[in-house]
C-alpha cells in the first residue's frame, strides 16, 4: 500500500515498485490507509508524513493499535532524527527519506520479501 497525497511522488514510488515487481495500490491519506489495513492484507505500507484529513504518523498509530502488524515504512523529505523518532515511536518499521532513493527502497523491498 502506497500512501502518497502528492501525485508526482506517488507516480514515481508506484514505477518503483512496480518495477521491482510488485502489485501496488495507492491512496491519498492517512484515514483512507487505516480503513484499507482494515479490510485487505498488504505486505507492506509505504506511508507519507505530511497529508491532509490524517497524517502518516497518527495513521500509523492507529493502525497499530488495531493490532495490524504490517511493515510499516514511513516516506519524508523531513530527515530531522526528531521526525524518525517520532515515526519510530508511532509505529513504523523504518524510514525513507524522498526523493526515494532507488537502492534504499530496494533494500526495504528485499527485506520485506524475505519475511514472507
């Protein structure tokens, strides 16, 4: 699940993945990233910091508190230790820093792939 308000990074981040082989769907915010870890089963969520109705860190939260035990990897432009402690502390697995870089989302794709 790729969790990106901003269509010019989600289009870039989906070629990604979808290069890499893997199915993606997308969603614009936080609230709608909680309600599809409710209903279906991802193998990971790629998750924004900064969107509108529900930011990336409070949907983090809450899907963690539904018991969703997802890979969680938050996406920022903000690298500050603080905003990583921050992600840790809601929830997250781990941290990407956009612009995406390509070998380090690749790393997160092989980690994820090897826990399946």
């Amino acid at each position: 699940l790729l969790v990106e308000d901003n269509a010019i990074n989600s289009n870039v981040a989906r070629e990604l993945l979808e290069c890499a082989g893997m199915i993606v769907k997308t969603v614009v915010n936080g609230l709608d990233a909680v309600g599809e870890t409710r209903k279906n089963h991802f193998d990971a969520v790629l998750m924004d910091v900064q969107m509108p109705i529900m930011d990336g860190l409070e949907a983090t939260r809450i899907i963690r508190q539904k018991g969703i035990t997802v890979p969680i990897y938050v996406l920022t432009a903000d690298v500050y230790k603080e905003t990583q402690d921050k992600s840790h502390l809601a929830g997250a697995d781990g941290f990407l820093k956009k612009p995406v870089e390509t070998n380090k989302l690749a790393e997160v794709i092989a980690k994820i792939a090897s826990k399946r």
